[in-house]
C-alpha cells in the first residue's frame, strides 16, 4: 500500500512528469493525478492492479517504502554519502511531505 505521501515523494524524487510516468507503467495520467491530490498519511485508493504497477515502477527505479509512511533509496543508489547535509532525495521529499511547488517551498 502506498500513501498519498510516498506517490508524490517517489515522482518528486525520480523527477518524472506525470504524463510520462503514466506512459511508462500504462495508466491514465488523470488517474495518477487524481492520486497524487491523496492526503499524505492516507492510502491511495485504485485498483490493486494499478497499485502493483505504481509499486512495481518505483521498485524498479531503486525508490523503497520501507513501511507505511517513509521512502527510501536503494543504497546502490546513492553515489556519495553525505553527512549532516541536506540530501536532493530529502529535499524533494520534503517538498512533496508539505506539497509544495519550488517557488512556495522556497520562500
């Protein structure tokens, strides 16, 4: 089960537009936007098919949800590892946690 959280976090960190993300795992894009609109602690509501491919994707792409309400990269991922920084996974997560556009998020 992904949260509403985790869908818009995964996008935000893959830098995928949703037109294309649509493409690629063969769903509507007006689907994947209207479950994008979930609130983030909530569970996205489709059809299992349309989540295994969702979850299926982001796997393929090294992104883990390593439980209800956290996402992850796959350490292999990770190029060099950063410490006391803020990462660009972490910020784009964030930015997705307070679903914020880049001009509102930086003010």
């Amino acid at each position: 089960m992904l949260t509403g959280f985790q869908l818009r976090a995964a996008i935000g960190v893959l830098k995928i537009r949703v037109t294309d993300l649509s493409k690629l795992v063969d769903l509507n894009r007006f689907t994947i936007g209207k479950l994008e609109k979930t609130p983030n602690t909530e569970y996205l509501k489709c059809h299992t098919d349309t989540l295994l491919a969702l979850e299926d994707f982001f796997k393929k792409n090294d992104i883990l949800f390593l439980d209800n309400f956290s996402i992850s990269l796959e350490p292999k991922s990770l190029k060099v590892p950063i410490k006391r920084k803020l990462t660009v996974f972490q910020l784009r997560a964030s930015r997705a946690a307070l679903n914020l556009s880049l001009v509102k998020f930086s003010q």
